[in-house]
C-alpha cells in the first residue's frame, strides 16, 4: 500500500477526508437534483436549502444566538480587514479604532484600518521583552491584557487571536469592563484557529475567519457580526461589502462563493458528528501537546514561543543548524510530509495542525524529526 500523505500547509490547508469523498460522490448530481452544486442557481431551493443548513450548523456549533447575523462573504480576510472598518469605525463621532498588535497579521489588519479613520495601537509586542528571565523575541510573546490601553469612545478594539506566521494563540478573551472599555465591541481575527476550540461569541462584537485553514476551502470569508453593529457603513462602502445588505439577505445579497460555502458546510457537519468544539478542542490540545513535547525534548529543534501563547494551531521551529533546513525538507518529502517549510518572514519550519490533521499525521512527523535528530543531531 502507498504511503499516506501528511499535508501540514498553513493555508489553504488539509480537509477532512470524509468531506472531500462526501464532496467526489456528490459532484455530478447533488442529492438527485440532476445538477453540481457548482452549476446550481444561488437563487434555487436546492442552494437556499445548502445556504440556510450551513448557516445553522454554524449556529449551533458555535451557540451564536439570533443577535448576531452569520454572513459568508468574499475578499478573504485581507478584504476583511478593509470592510470591517468601513462599517464600524463609523459607530462613534471620533471615527477611531484601537489595535492590538501581536505579529504580521494584526499589524497587516492596522495598517488597512488606518485608510478609514483614526486608528491606535492599543498594545504591541514589536519588540524584544524578558520574561520570567527569559529573552523574547519582537512578535513571540503578547501583551497581558491589563497592559492593553483601550479608549472608552472607540468604535471597536481589534486583535488577531491566531498568529499564522508567528504561532501566537491567545486563547482567552480579555474583559472590556475591566479594561475600563465595557462599551467598545471586541472584533476578532479568528483565521487560523476558526473551530479549534470554543469561542464565546456573546463577549465579542465580531468574529471573522478565511474558511482555508480550518473551515472550507479558499473563497468564503466567515463574518459573525452582532447585529447592534449594524447601519454605520462609510457612505463609500460598496454595497456589496455593506454588512446591512448582505446580513439582510443572508448572504445572498449578490452571487456568494457558493461551492466553498457548500464544503464549508460538510465540514460543520463534520464537526457536529464528531461532538462539537469541545471535542475537537480537546484532540487539537493532545495533537499540540505531542509536537511541541518532542520539540522541547532537546536543544536541537526550537519553538521560540512565549509557552502560554503557543499555537495549538501553526508550530513554528528552527534547526539548530539552519544549513540543514534543506536536507530536514528534502527528506520530510520523501517520508510523505509535505509543505514544512516556514514563512519566509521567520525561516525555520512551520508545522500547520488544523482540525483536519489527525494524530496519526502529528505522529508520522514527530517519528520524523526524531530520526532526523538521530542522524544530524
Ligand atoms: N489573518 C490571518 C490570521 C491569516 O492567517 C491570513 C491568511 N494567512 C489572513 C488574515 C489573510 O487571509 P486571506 O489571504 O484570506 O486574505
């Protein structure tokens, strides 16, 4: 028998098997409806009824209440982070937003939001701090969240709660009463940890994710948004992008994405028949607690991570010896593990985990750089 292939990409990553046999067996004719769910009007009762169950899968997998609207928009997060300003930093007369800076992302997501107002840095982590007595790199440690310097009339507090370049999760919410901001909405970056783990959406005004790493495929930006939020687009926001139009029209206030909705939808039901958030949460808890282990088995791999803020999600680690970054890559090809290679911004490797990933994968590459270490170590 062939080897199985262990797909460890940051995103688009791997999906779950199950989905994407379901997917191959449906793709000629979609429940006897004679038609692909590609060549299937958005308008037709068969998508409506794809459309309608995805979004109350999500509903359920996530509690979100009927408060909030569930919108599967387009642009990716990067579109997000332009779209979630030009319809909320409106929300206050100051026009102004507080930013929460932990890596390449959040700062990514600043940068866009100051092309439509006054935008603050709440927090960052751009430089070097000693923890504990240990050194921290620029971008490897976060905040507490009593250092974050919240303003009282922003029209929202924004940060990245999944880091995909450095590998920072922050996994808890902070709370804005005691950050004297009990008023400011909290908007959410949740990419690349998107249902890894439960998510109180209720502490939060918005959540948004690229379905690509742990939800779908590429296509379908995830937008949960509460629906007090609502009614402040910029009067240059095109309307396709207003979230009033598109809340309103459940996602089909234009043509939407809709064959990376409808796998984005196997894949809740994926998760529902495998017990949920909690259940998945506690897999992805095991899966990381066996990577990093081996990883901290020995000086010859390194995760640079302050290790409360260590994502479940993307492990990043260098070689002792960088010059045997391309015999570890050559090598994890042969052995089936492939795109190991870190992001070019912080070298090393990158071991992308999502829900898909099972332990048997986490295994195949922990049985990988034992050997490696083995012979180079
Ligand atoms: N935010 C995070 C946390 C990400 O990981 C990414 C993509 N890697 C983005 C935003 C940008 O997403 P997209 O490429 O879908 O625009």
């Amino acid at each position: 028998m062939n080897k199985q292939y262990w797909n460890f990409s940051a995103g688009p990553s791997k999906l779950p098997r199950e989905v994407l046999q379901q997917a191959a067996e449906e793709m000629l004719d979609w429940h006897g409806s004679g038609q692909s769910v590609m060549e299937m009007s958005h308008r037709g009762p068969e998508f409506t009824q794809i459309c309608d169950e995805a979004e109350a899968d999500l509903r359920t997998l996530m509690d979100i209440p009927e408060d909030y609207a569930v919108m599967f928009m387009q642009g990716g997060a990067t579109a997000e982070n332009a779209i979630l300003p030009m319809n909320l930093i409106a929300r206050n007369v100051s026009h102004s937003a507080d930013y929460v800076l932990t890596g390449i992302w959040s700062t990514k997501s600043y940068k866009e939001a100051t092309r439509y107002g006054t935008v603050r840095i709440a927090a960052q982590s751009h430089q070097a701090r000693e923890i504990n007595g240990h050194e921290y790199a620029p971008w490897t440690w976060v905040p507490t969240f009593d250092e974050w310097k919240v303003n009282s009339d922003s029209s929202y507090l924004h940060f990245c709660s999944n880091e995909t370049i450095g590998g920072v999760e922050i996994g808890a919410l902070p709370n804005m009463d005691a950050l004297g901001a009990g008023s400011v909405p909290l908007v959410v970056d949740a990419s690349s940890h998107f249902l890894s783990r439960p998510l109180d959406i209720r502490k939060t005004g918005m959540v948004y994710a690229g379905a690509q790493k742990n939800a779908g495929p590429a296509g379908v930006t995830v937008v949960v948004l509460h629906r007090d939020l609502l009614g402040h687009a910029l009067p240059y926001c095109p309307s396709a992008f207003d979230y009033v139009n598109v809340a309103r029209e459940r996602s089909r206030f234009n043509t939407p994405p809709t064959y990376a909705i409808y796998i984005a939808g196997l894949v809740f039901k994926w998760l529902l028949a495998k017990g949920g958030l909690a259940a998945i949460e506690s897999e992805n808890i095991n899966k990381a607690k066996v990577l990093y282990s081996q990883l901290d088995s020995s000086d010859f791999y390194r995760n640079p991570i302050q290790p409360e803020y260590r994502s479940r999600m993307n492990v990043p680690f260098t070689l002792r010896d960088d010059g045997l970054n391309a015999a570890f890559l050559e090598g994890a090809q042969k052995e089936h593990l492939l795109n190991l290679k870190g992001h070019k911004s912080v070298g090393g490797m990158r071991a992308s985990i999502y829900n898909a990933m099972p332990i048997e994968g986490v295994l195949a590459l922990v049985d990988y750089l034992k050997e490696f270490e083995r012979k180079h170590g």
